[in-house]
C-alpha cells in the first residue's frame, strides 16, 4: 500500500466493540475488555471527482470481525499471500468466496522469490478457478498497479454480465 | 417524561465518581464537570488545518505526561497493566516495504493514549443504535456552521470538524487524528447530528457502475510504476525482477 499511495500510508485502529466481542478469545485475559487492530489505508485520486481508497486488514481469520468494514461497499478485493504462512490466508479466500465479491489472490514475492508453484498455491488454498491468482512485489509501484487492475479487471467483467440492473445487490449469482 | 433541558450525554463524566473517590483531597475534580476526555490541550494554533501531520519527533511536549497527574487514569475497571505499552502492530500483510526506506517511517501508533477510547464517546459504540455505522469511506466535511462553531467546540470534536475542511474519508480522519476509527465514527455522528459536520454516506450501487469502474481502471493504469513506465499489457504481471 506505501508503494501506490498518494499519502503516507496511515494507520488507524479499529476498536472492538460489542459485535466483535465473540470474536476475540477474551478468555486468557479476562480484565481486557477492549482490543485496537491496526488498519492501513491508502488513497490514490483518480479524476478530481474519484477517489479510490485502498484498505488493508490483518489476514488472519481472528481479525474477520474487521473485514465486513472493509468490504462493504468495495469495488473488490485483493488477497495477499505469504507463502511462508499459506495456512493463514485461507479463511481470507474462503470470505471472498462466499460473500460472492470480485478479487484476486496475489503471492507476494519476498526479495523477488516465490517459494511455492502457483498450481500448488491454487490447491492449497482451493481458489477456484476463475479466481486470477498472480504473483506480485508488494514494494513495486507498478506491481501494485497491475495487481489491483486484476481485481477491478474481475469486477468490470463481472459489472458487465449482469448489465440490466445496475443495482444487483448481494444477489449470488455464481456461474 | 417531561419536556426539560435534554441531557447532555456528552458531558456526563464517565467514571468521574471514580476519579473523585481516588483522589479525595481534591474535590474540584468532581464540582467542574469537566469534559470527561479532558486531556490538557496541548498548545496547538486553533486554526490549524491538519493537526498532526507533523512526525512524531515534533510533537507538543508530552501531553501524555501532563494528563495523568491529573488523577484521570483509566478507570478502576481496567487496572491492566498491559494498557500502556503501544498496542502492537498485528503481523499485517507484508506491505511495510523493508530497509531501503530512508530511515525508519514514523511509528503512528507509538503513543498509548491516556484517555481511553470509550470516554471520548461517553461510552458508546458506533452502530450501537437503530442505523448501522458509517462505513468507512463515507466522506465527511465540516459546514459553514461547523467552522463558525469551532472557537466553541474542544479537543477531538474541535480537531474533527477543523480537520474537515477539506472532504475526506471517516477512515482518512481517524488515521490523520490519531484516533479510533470507532470513536471517529461517534464523534462524527453527533457533529452531523449538531449541523456541524455534513456525512456523505457513499452510495453502493457505484459498485456495480460500469463507467464508475472503467474511470477507476484508466486512472490506475495512469499510474507510473517506479521507474516511470506505464502498464503495457496483461502479460506482464509475472514478476519482472
């Protein structure tokens, strides 16, 4: 994200609240009552009248609480990939998958290596197949790009086909 | 009930009982009423429109230190000792570009606030009522009112709405602040609620705009990457080297 952002990247913190109670094991620590999550954004001004905003949660699944927030209103969403931690991203896909949002799966290339065959990655996380899954360098400018022109790449086409009704709602309309 | 001076529920003072029961020498800490986030405002010009983008190293000396004397501590309730320490970072997605970064970025969450969140908020939380909270890119900006009133509104109210000349994202101005993304969003409710504040909450159906996403599409690919070029085709996403 600090690599397309306009502005420094910031960060905020995300309390957690009544909903996002059950969520977090308070269990071990029964005097917490409260938990701050850092979330990054970013913005990159399209046109003076368009703004895209770029939001960024922990991937893991205890941190899902946070992603409806993010998701809500999205024009989609990009799963990054470590492929050090595989295991950790596959609540992320699963959420995509189900809440029928357009994204993409991107395998960061730490120090421009990637540890894993695609096919492999594909596997393990059963992305299905009209997911694009790529490989991209987080600190790239231009790799950024390419990667979020996938996700809107998905959701243009997806906009497309279901052309009459611009207001399709939560409608689940899988091929 | 009867038609009386409604409650201000801002000013009710969270857990001031608890705060005059801790510190009974000084009985003026329950009689004032204070605003219950009351941290002693640092010196900082009123009219300043973006508070804190200055990095850390400069900040106003140590507000942090001047509050806790005061006998404000967190309440009885959180005596947790593991309040202090700057909450750490999650392990996030690999975005934080490593040493080639010219020194180290500013730490934003260096700070541990003194005040805690929920105070700022009299103890609510947003979407706690009948309307869902604000989504995060809803777009917020001060009115003509809201920038008339600001002599007369204090500490995070008075920073939002100075903050807010300019449009920008309730998740932009919580970063910006430094505060809760959910505190923002309640501070920012109310200040709509007072006319203060004008809250654009987006529209959903942009999602499934064709020309909005095509715009977005073309705006992006006008994005140079770091050495200046401009997207060629599809094919290039492998990792280039």
């Amino acid at each position: 994200m600090g690599s397309i952002s306009e502005i420094r990247p910031l960060t905020t913190e995300a309390v957690i609240t009544e909903v996002a109670a059950g969520v977090d094991d308070l269990t071990h620590t029964p005097a917490k009552t409260t938990t701050t999550v850092a979330m990054d954004f970013g913005v990159i001004t399209i046109d003076p009248t368009l703004k895209l905003y770029l939001f960024g949660t922990p991937g893991q699944e205890r941190f899902g609480f946070m992603w409806d927030d993010v998701v809500e209103g999205a024009l989609g969403g990009l799963v990054i990939v470590d492929t050090r931690r595989l295991d950790d991203c596959y609540a992320a896909v699963d959420y995509f998958e189900h809440k029928d949002i357009p994204f993409a799966v991107a395998v960061n290339a730490f120090d421009g290596e990637v540890q894993h065959d695609l096919d492999e990655v594909r596997w393990a996380l059963d992305i299905s197949d009209p997911v694009p899954l790529i490989v991209f360098d987080a600190r790239e400018t231009g790799s950024v790009r390419d990667a979020l022109l996938v996700v809107l790449d998905v959701a243009l086409s997806r906009a497309e086909s279901a052309q009459p009704g611009p207001i399709a709602g939560g409608g689940v309309q899988r091929p | 009930m009867v038609a009386g001076e409604p409650v201000p529920r801002e000013t009710a003072p969270h857990g001031a009982g608890d705060s005059a029961r801790d510190a009974p020498g000084r009985p003026e800490a329950a009689d004032q009423s204070p605003e219950p986030t009351g941290p002693a405002e640092p010196a900082e010009p009123v009219e300043q429109p973006e508070p804190v983008e200055q990095p850390e190293s400069i900040e106003p000396p140590e507000p942090v230190g001047q509050r806790e004397p005061v006998g404000r501590p967190a309440p009885d309730k959180h005596p947790a000792p593991e309040e202090h320490p700057a909450p750490e970072k999650p392990s996030e997605p690999v975005e934080q570009p490593p040493p080639a970064r010219q020194s180290a970025p500013p730490e934003p969450m260096g700070r541990a606030p003194a005040v805690r969140p929920f105070l700022l908020t009299a103890g609510r939380v947003s979407g706690s009522g009948a309307a869902p909270p604000l989504p995060v890119e809803t777009q917020v900006v001060a009115t003509p009112d809201g920038l008339s009133a600001l002599r007369s509104l204090t500490f995070e109210r008075r920073d939002i709405v100075a903050a807010c000349r300019r449009p920008q994202s309730v998740a932009e101005l919580a970063a910006r602040l430094r505060l809760h993304l959910n505190v923002v969003r309640v501070l920012a409710e109310d200040l709509c609620t007072a006319g203060q504040l004008a809250v654009h909450v987006p529209d959903t159906g942009t999602v499934h705009d064709i020309s909005v996403l095509r715009r977005v599409i073309d705006g992006l690919r006008a994005v140079p990457d770091s050495r200046g070029s401009l997207p060629d085709s599809r094919g290039s996403l492998r990792d280039s080297g």
